[in-house]
C-alpha cells in the first residue's frame, strides 16, 4: 500500500511540485504582509522626494556623471516601477521576485546618487544603509546578506567612478564614512542573525502543540485556508478528516493522565507516518486530530485512514491499552468549498458515526450540503 502511494505521488503534476517548492522557499524567506510592504514603499517615496530635494534645490557643487535633468528622469522612471510594484504588493504580497527585484533597484539608485553626490564626502552613502537594514529585517536573513554584499560592491562601484583619477585622491574623511558604515552593517547582519534565529525558535514553538509536535489548531486553521485557496486556484481536490478518540477518558480514568499522554503521542506519530510532508496534520484539541491532503480523492483518503486505524488498533494492543479511533472525512468542493462549510460537514459525519454506537471506523460525509457543489452522479 504504501509503495502504491508512492507512485501515485509521483504522479502528481509538474504544478503540483512548484506549489511545494514554492512552500519551501517561505520557510527561508520572512513573508511581510501588505500592511508592512506598503510601509516600505512609502519609505522609498520619502527618500525620493529628499533626493529630488537634493539634487535639485540643495546648494552644492555640481556633479560630473549625469546632468540634473538625466537625474531627476532617473527618479521618475524609478517612481513609476515602484508604484507598478506597489500594486502588485497589494494584490500578491508573496513575491520573492519582486522583493529582489526591488532591493537591486534601491542599490542602483543609490549607488547613482553616491554617483553623482556633488559634495567631496558623499552623504548619500548612509542610503545604503537604510537598504541593507530595510530589507534585511523585513524579509529575513537572506535578502539580508544579498543586500549587504550589493551595497558593498555599489559602494565601491560607485566610489571608484567618481575617484577614477586615482585611490589616492580619496580623502580619510570618505575612506572613515565607508569603514564606519560597513561596521555598522556587519554588526547589524550579526545581530539580527541572533534575533532571526531565536524568531523562527519562537514562531515555531507557537504554532506547535507541544504534546505531540504536530501543528496546533492556529495554525492549521492558518495553513488550512491559504491551503484551500491554493486547491481552488489549480483545480484540485481536497479531504479533510478528523480523528477522535474512542476510550479515551476511559484511559484516563484507568490508567492515568501519563497514559493518556502516551496514546496522544503515539497516535500523533502513528498519524506522521502516514501522511505526506506536503499534507497538514494538527491536534485539534483534546483528543481530536484533524488532517488535510492535498491533491487527494476521498477513495485515497480512506486508504489512509484504514492504514491509520490498523497501526492505532495495533500499538494499542500491543501495549495493553484499549481505545480505538473514528475518522470522519469529507472532500472540497463536493462537501464544501470553505474550510469552515466542510469542517462541519466532517464534525458531523464523525458524530453520527459516533452515535450509532460504533467503536472506531471511517465515515465520509454522504451528502452535500448547502453552498458545496453539486455531487457527480453516475
């Protein structure tokens, strides 16, 4: 059986593998939301305007590079890019691209203002800075080090155009502002570094329940509904399926709560070994579990949960303990196109099952019910 779903795994479609992939690169990459995106640009509009300032009514002497009018092109050609991208943020605020694609644009930018700075001691340099920190800290650890390596070497690109005449024309004053910028960074990438890390211990530990290491009911109900809008935008079906307990107060009463823990935790990992890495499985509370597969038709699905009721039933009596367990399961979008519609779809299913009085099973949701789609007949 279980090389059988192997196979069928692999026979997944090319775009069920870019939505995993895609997943995977979440873990690496902080993900702002749009509330935080747009922050960010309004703090690059900000600095537009101080440059335009700058370059255009701030007393100075005049630059070499590019004339005033090639510059203040430069910044409406940027301010049109940025504001396509802040639509797009609005719309699709998971876009590693675009992060990247806008964080080597703030580093083109200001290495043309460090460029064309018309004072000796540029004090457009401290912009790179604010790119490294800005997007460093919002989108994590990565973009951090990409933007501190473009930062350095538009530093230095910048710098050696503007003293192509020779390094020794560069003054201690522009050598110490390089040097002490370049501390600051490489601090700031170490301490947040410490601070990333002990973020992710943190923001794993939450979304954690810390009994059996399975999701908890937050962030299921989380993952569960990007997870539906995912189904719902490539096509594929979804089964959700809860798993109660049978006995379990039982077990409680009889063996004591330290046994209960031990039924909870092998259930947990009996329910991990049967689920794929790219499935969704969380203690929904007490001694309620709740699993949704993706890419998975209801006939699938019970294979699943046979195979889960067979190792339950076997470590149970294989440590003495008596219970059982009930798995009710329904399919999006034939029981239910939202997560909440086919939640209670499945929740009564398992209740009915329940009240027949029957120990352990699996028990799918029958019918359709209101706002799912209609069922296929033959």
């Amino acid at each position: 059986m279980e090389e059988r779903r192997r196979r069928s795994d692999r026979r997944r479609g090319e775009r069920r593998r870019i939505v995993d992939r895609r997943a995977s690169r979440r873990g690496r990459l902080r993900v702002p939301g749009w509330p935080e995106q747009r922050v960010q640009f309004l703090v690059r509009y900000l600095f537009t305007a101080l440059g335009l300032y700058y370059f255009n009514v701030a007393p100075g002497p005049n630059g070499e590079w590019l004339t005033t009018g090639q510059i203040n092109a430069l910044f409406a050609i940027y301010i049109v890019i940025n504001g396509v991208n802040l639509w797009d943020a609005r719309r699709r605020p998971y876009a590693p691209l675009r992060y990247r694609f806008a964080m080597w644009l703030d580093i083109a930018m200001v290495s043309m203002a460090v460029l064309n700075d018309p004072y000796e001691i540029p004090p457009s340099l401290l912009a790179f800075i604010m790119v490294a920190l800005g997007n460093g800290m919002r989108y994590g650890m990565r973009l951090f080090g990409e933007a501190l390596a473009g930062s350095f070497g538009g530093a230095m690109v910048a710098l050696s155009l503007r003293y192509a005449g020779g390094w020794g024309a560069l003054t201690p004053g522009v050598l110490f502002l390089n040097l002490f910028g370049a501390i600051i960074l490489v601090y700031a990438y170490i301490l947040m570094s410490r601070i990333e890390r002990t973020r992710r211990m943190l923001e794993e530990d939450s979304r954690r329940d810390a009994l059996t290491g399975l999701l908890n009911r937050a962030a299921f109900l989380e993952e569960a509904a990007a997870a539906f809008r995912e189904a719902e935008r490539l096509g594929h079906p979804l089964v959700l399926m809860f798993a109660d307990l049978d006995r379990f107060k039982q077990v409680n009463d009889r063996y004591g709560h330290s046994a209960g823990d031990r039924v909870l935790g092998s259930v947990a990992r009996t329910i991990q070994g049967c689920v794929r890495g790219s499935d969704l499985a969380a203690r929904y509370g007490g001694d309620e579990f709740v699993l949704l597969l993706a890419d998975c038709t209801l006939d699938q699905a019970e294979r699943v949960a046979a195979r889960i009721r067979e190792e339950v039933r076997g470590w149970s009596e294989q440590v003495g303990i008596p219970f059982d367990v009930t798995i009710g399961m329904g399919e999006a979008p034939t029981h239910g196109r939202e997560l909440g519609t086919l939640l209670e779809a499945v929740d009564q299913a398992l209740y009915q099952s329940k009240s027949r009085g029957r120990v352990g099973g699996v028990e799918r949701v029958r019918l359709p019910v209101a706002g799912a789609a209609p069922e296929a007949t033959p």
